[in-house]
C-alpha cells in the first residue's frame, strides 16, 4: 500500500536526473532512421498517386523498411548459419520467403 501512494505521489514528479558520465548522453543527436529520409521522400512522390507526403509518415515508411529489412535478414541468416555458413546468400532469401508465412507475399519476386 505504501508503495502504491510513493508511486501516485511521484506520478507528477519529473524523471530523476542522470548521474555525470554516466555515458547516456550523447554528444551526437540519435539518428532515429538510418535510411535516408530524402531518398524515401523521392520513392515516395515517383508514384503518381501520392501528391503529398508528410515528413512523418516519410519517417514511418522508413522505419517499416528497416523493420522489414531486419526481419527477412535475422530470418534469412537462420538458414545460412543451416549451411555452416555466414554470408546471406540468395538461396537464404528463397528459403525465409518459402517457408515464413509472413513472406508469402514476396513468393517470386526474386525470380
């Protein structure tokens, strides 16, 4: 009970402050995207039925393709470590694509 009543009354309260050189400042701004948003913006008005896009919803595009990017290659990877091996090649793409329902979607795009 007197837990619940310190956390009601911290509720409110501002996070507390972070120790010096405690090493999660950083010196350089987070870069939240690591696709170039410019780049994604560009796809994204090639297509003739977008006339306008909001730098937020450039910003999600980007992080779903990363996203997306991500998973085949952890789920791509699982098969080449398979054939004893570390490099991603073709064939790992061909197999997550068959196999994962989730990708069922792509099933012949890379033919």
């Amino acid at each position: 009970m007197a837990a619940a009543a310190a956390a009601e009354a911290g509720a409110g309260a501002a996070p507390p402050a972070e120790e010096p050189g405690s090493g999660s400042l950083c010196a350089a701004p987070l870069r939240l995207a690591r696709l170039p948003l410019a780049r994604v913006k560009a796809l994204v008005k090639a297509d003739p039925d977008v006339s306008l896009a909001s730098q937020e919803a450039v910003f999600v595009l980007a992080r779903a393709t990363e996203l997306f990017v991500e998973t085949i290659a952890k789920d791509a990877y699982v098969y080449a470590q398979q054939g004893k091996r570390k490099t991603l090649q073709r064939k790992d793409l061909d197999n997550a694509i068959e196999v994962i329902d989730e990708f069922a979607f792509l099933e012949g795009t890379l033919d």
